[in-house]
C-alpha cells in the first residue's frame, strides 16, 4: 500500500489504463453491432444481399472503397441515417479505415430500425490486405 501512495501518479496510470482495457471490452460485447471478418462479409454480400456501408470521409472513400458500398461519413451519419431507411430489411455491414469507427454506427442505424448489423473488423485495410476487389 505504501507503494501506491508513494507513487501515486503510476497508480492512476495504471487504474486509467486498465478502466479503459475494460470499457473496450464491455463496450464491444454489448454492442449491437458484430465484428465479422473479410469471409463472412463476403458470405452475407453473396447469401443475404448486405448493405455495405462506407463510413470513412470523402478523401478517404475516393481513395478505394468495397464494391458497391454505400458512402454516407461518420460526421454526416446522424443527419444521413435516413437515406438507408429503405435497407433495414437487410444485413448492414459498415466499414472504415482500419475498424475502429465503424463500431459506433449502431445507434445511429437502430434509430431508423436496424437489427442485423455489423462493422467489418480490420475495416476497408483488412479487405485490400486480403485481395479482395476494390473499386476506385
């Protein structure tokens, strides 16, 4: 206990990193979107018609993005969600960069009534780095 107190910066430190460790992993457990990978996105494209969802900004996006994505940004989501309203009768698989903001879709697209949604995990990097086809 003594260490603690003498060392208190590092015992914060250390308490802020592990609080942040865990709200990560609680965070994505009770997401309700899922974590899929290049395969199973490609198995919900061809089986279930999915909609793919591009999140990343426009520079981004006009670097290369999935086949058939659809582009509404992450800033714009709120304000946008609309516009996929008439998809909610399918899988939504959303993407970015690498798949760390597409985590945060699902309360935009529960709003106008999705249940089915998904972030593809290693995002837009994970599907190039895989050499699965790309549209410019």
């Amino acid at each position: 206990m003594d260490f603690f107190v003498r060392h208190w910066e590092l015992s914060l430190l250390a308490l802020a990193s592990a609080a942040m460790l865990l709200w990560n992993i609680l965070g994505s457990r009770l997401s309700s979107v899922k974590a899929i990978g290049t395969a199973e996105l490609t198995r919900l494209i061809n089986s279930h018609n999915a909609l793919v969802v591009d999140i990343r900004e426009t520079s981004e996006y006009e670097g290369g993005r999935l086949p058939n994505a659809v582009h509404v940004p992450l800033s714009q989501l709120g304000g946008r969600a609309s516009e996929l309203e008439r998809y909610k009768d399918r899988p939504v698989v959303a993407y970015c960069e690498r798949g760390n903001r597409s985590r945060m879709v699902g309360r935009a697209l529960a709003k106008i009534g999705f249940t089915d949604m998904y972030q593809l995990a290693g995002g837009f990097r994970a599907w190039k780095d895989a050499g699965l086809p790309v549209e410019q």
